[in-house]
C-alpha cells in the first residue's frame, strides 16, 4: 500500500512538474534603484507624500522634503511621453501649488552635470492655517530611466538657512 502511494505521489510529481515545463517564463525586473545624500541632520519618515519614495525631516529645524521618481517605462505606458526635462518640469510646475494664496514660482535654472540634467526652483505662498509664508524648494532630475522631482519645505526663513543642503541633495541624485 505503501508502495502505491509513493509511486503515486511520484506520478503526480512529474505531471505537475512537467506542465510548469511547458509555460516559457519572462523575467522582469520589478522597482528602480537610485542613490541619493541626505543632510545627517535629516531623518527618514513617513506621512508627508504617499507617492514619494523616500521621505525626510528634522522637526527640530521644521523642514522636511520627499523624492517621488517617474520611471520613463512607466510613464510611456501611461503614454506621457516627454520631449525634455523642459518638458517634464512644465507639466509639474504648472499646477504645483496652484490653488495656495500668493504662490510665486522663481524662473527655473537648468544645468548638466555628467549624464544628468538636473531643473530647480524656488516656491512660496501664504499659509493661512499656520500664517505664515512657506518655502518650497523644487528640483527635477532627469536619468537615462527615470525623472525625480525633490521636494524640500519649511517656513520662508529656511530657505537662506537650508537651501544650499536642499541643492545638494538635488544634485546627489544618481541611478
């Protein structure tokens, strides 16, 4: 009896075995790597952007900031398909803040370093709930597989305290 079940158990084995067989398998590779430098004072967190893919903040100096990334394979099957990161930025900033009582948006200034283009601005607007003016800080990285935009924020005083670590953040992006 033993015996039966054990040559059956072997029989059923090798049929299932065999139909997995049959079926081809295409490997993809599934998320996206890219490196970046935060300030040490910056700590990771969570709660500021569901989109974004990392997430940062010193509640001691009241800034905080996220990266979101756009896969260029994603985005064309979305069929968003953009000329430049000129373009890319447009499509963004046009409606980013848009709604926000007196929201000025700097002029963009652009530059490549290596292979990556990188776009960046200033934001503000008046708060009504903390009444106050906050500050946006906005870049976009352009990579051969990916645009990123960085998004780094506090009170309107942080922007001469921490723009210059909000910019080397930007440009510390790498894939």
């Amino acid at each position: 009896m033993k015996r039966r079940i054990t040559i059956l158990a072997t029989i059923l084995m090798l049929i299932s075995i065999t139909s997995f067989g049959q079926t081809t398998v295409k490997e993809f590779k599934v998320g996206h790597i890219f490196y970046v430098s935060l300030p040490d004072y910056m700590s990771k967190t969570t709660g500021l952007n569901d989109a974004s893919v990392i997430q940062f903040k010193n509640s001691v100096k009241d800034i905080a900031g996220f990266i979101i990334e756009d896969n260029k394979e994603e985005l064309d099957l979305l069929e968003m398909k953009f000329s430049s990161i000129d373009d890319f930025y447009e499509n963004f900033i046009k409606d980013f803040l848009i709604k926000q009582k007196n929201r000025t948006i700097s002029q963009p200034v652009s530059q490549m370093i290596g292979n990556n283009k990188f776009i960046e601005c200033d934001a503000t607007y008046y708060d009504k709930d903390s009444k106050m003016k906050i500050y946006y800080f906005v870049g976009i990285v352009e990579t051969k597989d990916a645009y990123y935009k960085v998004l780094c924020f506090g009170g309107l005083e942080s922007k001469d305290k921490y723009k210059a670590d909000f910019q080397k953040t930007l440009y510390s992006i790498r894939d």
